[in-house]
C-alpha cells in the first residue's frame, strides 16, 4: 500500500513480483507521460525522478507494464487532486479490469491529495473503513477488526 509517490512504488512493485495477495494504489503518480502538462506540481517533475529519455521513462512507468499485474488492486482517488490527477487513478483501474485484473475504483467526491491527512473527517473515516475491508478480504486473521462486533 502506498500513497503518491508511495502509490508509484505499490503499483511498480505488484508489475514485477507476484507475490502480494493485495494492494493499495492511492493517489498515485501513474503514468509520467499524462502526468506531464497536468499535474500542479511543475511540467519538470517526471524528469527528476526518471529522466527525459523516452524509452526510459517508459521503463519506469507502471503505467507501461500494468499488463503484468496480476495482483488484487484497490485503487483510490480524489476528485480533485491536482497533484496526481484523477485520471491517473482512473486509466489505472481501468486497464487493470481490461487485462483481469480483480480492481475496485474508489473515488472521493471533493477532496484532493491530502485526503488521508486533512480530508473531511467523514471520508477520512469512510476511506480508512474500506482500507480495512480490503486487507480483511485479502489478507484474513483470526482478529480481524473488520470481522470484530460493534462496540
């Protein structure tokens, strides 16, 4: 599970090792190509983390290899995050269910990239409660609080 640049990490990682049961993709910087011209942070951003080689920012881009994904992928987006768009989240999800791929898409209305942080308390609430469902599918124990009773 990972988070922005941690969301680039998670998804790079389940295309080259298949031995995950699940993972989080959240607000992930997806494909450097798109990225490029629409994220808030600066057209010269891709280029200092995978330099301006075509073929290489094609390498690292784990929006290029999703076809080896085979990896249960929850991914998760805010409506308005201008730092990793929407459409990052969006065409990720959307060529893992075209490859498969078992994926759910969860989008939060009116927030944006620093949801997990300083989103509404509600779908902060409401994001972590799915996080939960997710690893209580993939990743069962015997004390799983998702399983737990009311308090």
């Amino acid at each position: 599970m990972g988070g922005s640049y941690g969301g680039y990490l998670t998804a790079w990682t389940i295309a080259h090792h298949h031995r995950f049961q699940g993972a989080i993709v959240e607000r992930g910087f997806l494909d450097p190509v798109s990225f490029e011209g629409s994220a808030d942070i600066g057209w010269y951003f891709g280029n200092e983390y995978l330099g301006s080689s075509t073929v290489g920012v094609a390498a690292q881009s784990p929006f290029e290899h999703v076809g080896n994904v085979q990896t249960p992928t929850l991914v998760i987006h805010s409506e308005n995050d201008l730092r990793c768009p929407l459409e990052q989240g969006q065409r990720y999800f959307t060529a893992l269910k075209r490859r498969g791929v078992e994926a759910q898409l969860l989008v939060f209305p009116g927030e944006d990239h620093e949801l997990s942080r300083s989103g509404r308390p509600q779908h902060r609430r409401q994001r972590f409660e799915h996080i939960l469902r997710w690893w209580a599918r993939f990743l069962p124990t015997d004390a799983n609080p998702a399983d737990a009773p009311p308090e």
